[in-house]
C-alpha cells in the first residue's frame, strides 16, 4: 500500500495519507508506523471510515487495547472502545465537556496507557480543536534551573471525579504525609524516560497530581503552574483542526492535550476512544 508521511508543524506531529487502516499491515508498515509515532508524539490518519470494530481491529496493531475507566461510556458493540460525545449531560441536566483542560491520560494507574487513539466519527463544521504538547521538547527547552529543581521530583496522582485544576485550598485539604499518600495513591516520576527511546520528558497531569513528594500544597500548586505554563507556551504545542475521517494516535508518555469546545453545541461531537496499554513511568 503506497502512503505518505509528512510532518504536520515544526513542534510535532505528522499526517499519514495513502493508508487503508481497515486493511492489516505488513511488518514493514508496522515498524514504519511506531517509529514514526514516538519520533513525532502525534500521528493523524487521514480519511479513514471506520466502524467502532474496525477501529478497534486497527489500534491492535499499535498496541495492546486496555479496558477505560468510564464504563458508562463503552460503545456497545465493542466494548473496548468508548465514546466522547457533546451531547452528554450530568444529572443537573448540564452538558458534560470533557477535557477541557491539559491533562495526560490515566495518570492516576501505576501503568497509565502509551497511547490514546481517536476516530473523529461526527463533526461540528468548525471548531473544536484538540490542543497537543511536545513535554520531550518542553523538557529540553527547560531552564537549567528548572531542571535541576524537578530533577529526581515525584508527583502525587489521584483519581477525583471533577475535571477541574485542584485549587491550593484543595490540594491542603486532601493533603497527606508522604507515606500515606505512596500507600494510598500513585506516585510517578516528573521526568519520565522514553522505555523505547531514552529521552526525557515533563510528566504532569495538572487534574490529577495532588502535589509533589516532598513539597507542600501551595509550592506543589505554584509548581504545576509553572510547569503547565512552560509546556503548554506556543514553542511546543500544536493545535489540530479535526476532519472528516481523522484518526489520530498520540503518546501518553511525551505528550499532554486538550479539547477546545468553541463550536456550535447544536451539532453533535462525536468520537471513538481506545486507549493501549502501557508500563510503569521510570
């Protein structure tokens, strides 16, 4: 199958076109595809219609899918995939707009998945973009200062069910000593090391870490900030304009993201969610 590979911005991402996601992959092509994806953080597949199957079908060839956290949300028939759709609504009768802040997924597991994958099944005709950011590249652009300070740091992750930044106050309030919270919660290093390539990144996830081994709520709270800020500064993301048919895979371990819901909520969002299995950080 002849396809292309192109970069799609100087700070990550690359667009495949020519590649039938539906038809099995050679060796070949595999490799091709995962060196691609962890050199790039991003990959977007162009054009591909695919069933919730079909879809599911081709992430195995990525990578082993693994069950998500929010069963309410499987598709059912295949219930390895879930669904993000703007036209949930909570209990209040308020509608549900996930990810509307920059986060990484799962962190709160001890082996948060590599990667996530999603299949833009319906789509507003403008507007709600998914924001990525290269933390590889956020990490090497670090003040030296910066990255002495955070060198050997640990973070505090834990599943809460509101998507908002934990506040100072918050973070005081659910504050534990440091044993406690490595017995109760999960605990990951700040700078992650690629298990394939070696490089560093910044692994944050500004819903989840309570705060910081060692630190105290409110420096734990002003750290974040300026790491978020750091890494979400227009050097190393990426926004991507979603079209019809667009599959994109990105890497959890070197990358965070973000939905941006600036669309008319009268047309509806939809999209097919399969996350893949991956390892402890280290």
């Amino acid at each position: 199958m002849d396809y292309q590979i192109k970069p799609l911005s100087d700070k990550l991402g690359a667009e495949i076109n020519g590649l039938d996601l539906r038809v099995p992959m050679d060796a070949e092509t595999t490799t091709t595809i995962n060196n691609a994806f962890v050199d790039a953080v991003i990959l977007v597949f162009r054009d591909q219609e695919l069933t919730a199957q079909q879809f599911f079908d081709a992430a195995q060839q990525l990578g082993e899918p693994m069950d998500q956290h929010l069963s309410q949300y499987k598709v059912p028939e295949c219930p390895m995939v879930s669904y993000v759709s703007n036209q949930e609504r909570s209990n209040d009768g308020k509608r549900k707009l996930l990810g509307k802040a920059w986060h990484t997924d799962h962190s709160f597991q001890p082996e948060p998945p590599k990667a996530t994958l999603l299949h833009g099944v319906e789509l507003p005709k403008r507007g709600g973009d998914t924001w990525f950011a290269n933390m590889r590249l956020a990490y090497e652009e670090l003040s030296p200062t910066l990255k002495q300070r955070i060198e050997g740091l640990e973070a505090i992750h834990a599943y809460r069910e509101s998507r908002d930044y934990l506040t100072k106050e918050e973070r005081e309030a659910e504050a534990l000593t440091d044993e406690e919270e490595r017995a109760k919660n999960i605990v990951h290093p700040v700078i992650r090391t690629h298990e394939v390539t070696g490089t560093k990144a910044i692994y944050i996830n500004p819903l989840r870490i309570k705060r910081f081994i060692g630190l105290n709520s409110e420096e734990s709270a002003d750290l974040i900030d300026e790491l978020t800020m750091h890494a979400t500064s227009d050097n190393f993301t990426y926004p991507h304009s979603w079209q019809q048919g667009d599959v994109i895979i990105w890497d959890n371990r070197q990358a965070m993201h973000r939905v941006e819901h600036n669309y008319d909520f009268a047309e509806k969002r939809l999209m097919h969610r399969i996350i893949l299995k991956g390892g402890k950080p280290k």
